[in-house]
C-alpha cells in the first residue's frame, strides 16, 4: 500500500504509520461495511483532495471512481466522507464487476438475492481472483484439465474428461465440478458438484501461488480415471474407473505467447492419441525448436520440432517411399543428436533465442505453395480424414519416460520422426520406429485469465508439466 505522505509540521510527523499504511488487503476490502471515519481521523492530504473536489458534482466523481480498478477503490473510501458514500454507489460496482470479470447479470438478479455488486466484488471475486483461468490435475494415472470461469453470479470449475464419440475439430466438453457462491450471510462458500449420490456439498479449498488443493469428505466423492477394456473381438474399449480420492492439487496452466516469427499461432491442440480417448496438447516456439507438450493424458512424451532441419518433400514424392523417408529421418538423427550434445555442453537448447536464420528459413517457407500430402504405405493412424495437403515437414524427437516398477528406475525412450505442418490450425507427426501417424487439431474453446506473468514463469511452467 501506499505511504501517506504528511507534511512536517502535521500532528503525524512523530514516524507513526498512517492507519491505510497498516491495513491489508482483507481490511481494506471490509472498510466498506464500516462507518465513515470520524473527522478527526482525517489526513491534512484527504482534506486538501476534497476541497479539490468540491466543485465536482458526484455524477462526474461517481464515472471517475468507475474507472478506477476495484483494487484502488478501499483506500480511496478511507480519505473522507464523501468518498466512502460515493463508493456505495451499486453503478462504480457492477462496472468494476463488468470489466475485471465479464458479469454479465442485471441489477434485478442481485436484488432478488438482497445483495449488491460491492458486495459480489469484495466478497467473491477480489477473494477468489487468483483462481480463475486454466489448471491442469496430475493425478496418479490420468492428467486432466479444469478451467475456472466466472459463470454469472457464481465461480465454476469445469473439468475437461476424456471422449471417445468427440472428433479432434470439435470443441472439448467440460462438466462442472464445483462453483463458489455467496450464501444467505453473504459470505463465500465451495460446493461441490461431484458425487454420485450426494446434492451440492462443502468443499474445502486452499489457495496457494500457482497451484490450490480441495478437499471434500463425501464418501461418494469419486474421480473417473478412463480404464481400457477388451472385447470378445480384440477391440479395446474405455469406461470409467471411479476411484475414491479425498484431496487434489491443481497447478496454474498458462498459454504460450505468440511471436511474429512463429510458424503458426501457438496454443492447445487435441489429439487421439490412445484409446483413452482425446488428449490435449499444447504447441509452444523456442528459438530453433518449437515443443509439443501433452497437458492431460495418461503418459507425459514431449515432441520437439527441429526448426533448423526441414525435409524437402518436391511434389510429396517422399510419402510414396517411406523407405526413402525413413533414411532422410535417420541421417538427421545422427547429425542432431552430435549437435544437441554439443548444445548442451554449451549451455544451449530449445530455451535458446530467436536466430535470424530461422526467421529467413520460416519467411522462405511461407512463400511457398502447400504439396500433396497422402500417408505412406505400412503407416497406421486412427485419424483417416487428415488435410490432403501440407506446408512444410521437419525432424522431430518423441521422448517418454517409462517407469520401470519392479526395478525402480525411469526409462527415456527416444523415438525420431517427421512433424508435418498441414494450415494454421493442424499438424501431425509420423513415428519412425513403429510407423505411425498422429492427427492434432487446434481447440476451439477461447479460455481467459491464461496469459504467463512472464517468459520465464512460462518455462517453468512446461518443467512442471514434463517432470
């Protein structure tokens, strides 16, 4: 907060703090629910700015205080009077409501539940700001997403599950899973949605920097984690297993920031990458290698993309011989992994910046016309109606982590292939080894509140997806 600046000669130069330097963010936020200040607890400053006002009418102040940010808004209705009745004004609210969290009700709905926007503003969506936007669940056996939305009058988390019946250009579906509302006694509570036979219960919640945990007692209370079946064919089949759980941690999920040289718009695709059902993965750009990280699923591999290394396809001619392809890959491979050692041992790698070779070499291949694209022959995907047409292919690693139980250590397998970049909203890639082609689409679903504070809280971000 602020220091109230006095002047030397006022009754406050003995080096006392003023009473708005000692206040937090919860007692600033409550001083709207107390009376006006007695005027002997005025600043020589809050004078001077009334008098300043004086001439304002309170239509004009009560626009000014509108566009204020409703964090401003407490220490303001502790300098006077006259500001803290101005600040009562329902309008200042429902703008700041408006504009900070797209509320979209009406003035109607709030008085029907006796209540105001300062009190929807101070007492749900100031205290639970934090946990708006998108997170990601790491459960022991499933990954899944949570998008956290203000959804009128109430905070709901929606939980992306896996589906088999959803094609990878269709929106992804959510459920709720729990919402924050204020109650009778206007205070904040959680309840949750989940269950098979319990009503919306308690749910208790802590928040923390970048990640919070719920808790919820309901013995019924299940989570589903997609289990594979077998039929009498052979054919696998996926239904959900319901395991008991009593707590989760989520972790904050940022989008990766978008730059002029990046080959497409980064973000969330879906793919089907088991029988799971649908994954979501997420496209980001690093200098001379962009990264496909998968944020839910069942298994955490990190495809990375060797901008540097493109493969000529004149016409798509090398998709009739995957042989031939096959070799081109394998080259590479032996060249990049002779590189990438030297890059590390230098202190280089994905996290490297921009070059201007990359920028020649993306500029170049923009200019050019998209060719035939069609799948080898011997290569198996689950995804037959792809783009028939690409722009460009380039040299990538596939690399997962298999946990070895009984011996208690961890496997990385490395797994080299072709990504092929097809328009702006789609890509694949081929596996080498096993001969296998993987379709990802872009999200449709536009999500809020998921920009990274910074590059480097983005990095570390992806390291807590990958570990």
């Amino acid at each position: 907060p602020q220091k109230c600046q006095r002047p030397a000669e006022s009754p406050g130069a003995d080096g006392k703090r003023c009473r708005q330097e000692c206040q937090g963010p919860a007692e600033r936020a409550a001083a709207y629910d107390k009376p006006a200040p007695a005027p002997a607890e005025k600043h020589i400053e809050a004078d001077r700015a009334v008098g300043c006002c004086a001439d304002l009418s309170v239509e004009m102040l009560v626009e000014i205080f509108a566009l204020l940010p409703g964090t401003d808004l407490p220490n303001l209705a502790l300098a006077c009077t006259k500001f803290h009745h101005i600040l009562q004004t329902n309008s200042i609210w429902r703008q700041r409501c408006r504009e900070e969290f797209g509320l979209c009700e009406n003035l109607q709905n709030l008085e029907t539940i006796s209540m105001s926007y300062r009190e929807v503003y101070a007492k749900l969506f100031h205290p639970y700001r934090h946990i708006l936007g998108l997170w990601w669940l790491d459960t022991e056996d499933y990954r899944t997403l949570l998008n956290v939305v203000v959804d009128g009058l109430y905070i709901t988390g929606w939980t992306y599950g896996p589906c088999l019946n959803t094609h990878i250009d269709g929106p992804m579906q959510f459920k709720p899973a729990f919402r924050i509302r204020l109650t009778e006694s206007k205070s904040a509570t959680v309840e949750c949605l989940e269950g098979h036979h319990s009503r919306p219960h308690n749910r208790h919640m802590q928040i923390q920097k970048d990640r919070f945990t719920t808790q919820c007692n309901k013995t019924d209370h299940l989570k589903d984690v997609p289990r594979r079946l077998m039929d009498e064919w052979g054919r696998v089949l996926v239904q959900e297993d319901r395991q008991q759980y009593d707590c989760l941690t989520y972790r904050r999920l940022y989008l990766p920031p978008s730059h002029p040289d990046d080959l497409i718009r980064p973000g969330l695709f879906q793919a089907n990458c088991n029988a799971y059902g649908l994954s979501i993965a997420m496209l980001s750009f690093h200098g001379k290698y962009a990264r496909v990280t998968k944020v839910t699923g069942d298994s955490n591999p990190s495809l990375e993309i060797h901008l540097m290394s493109r493969i000529q396809l004149p016409d798509g001619e090398m998709f009739s011989n995957f042989n031939e392809l096959s070799r081109v890959v394998q080259e590479i491979d032996k060249q990049q992994q002779q590189e990438d050692g030297t890059e590390e041992s230098e202190g280089h790698g994905w996290q490297s910046p921009v070059q201007q070779s990359v920028r020649e070499s993306r500029a170049a291949a923009s200019e050019e016309q998209p060719v035939p694209f069609f799948l080898p022959v011997g290569v198996l995907s689950r995804d037959q109606n792809y783009p028939r047409t690409c722009r460009m292919c380039f040299y990538a690693v596939d690399t997962v982590t298999f946990t070895v139980t009984l011996r208690g250590f961890a496997y990385t397998g490395r797994f080299p292939g072709v990504f092929i970049l097809f328009d702006e909203n789609h890509f694949g890639f081929i596996w080498q080894d096993v001969n296998y082609f993987i379709l990802f689409s872009r999200v449709q679903n536009t999500f809020q509140n998921v920009e990274a504070p910074s590059p480097q809280a983005f990095l570390e971000m992806l390291k807590n997806i990958q570990s």
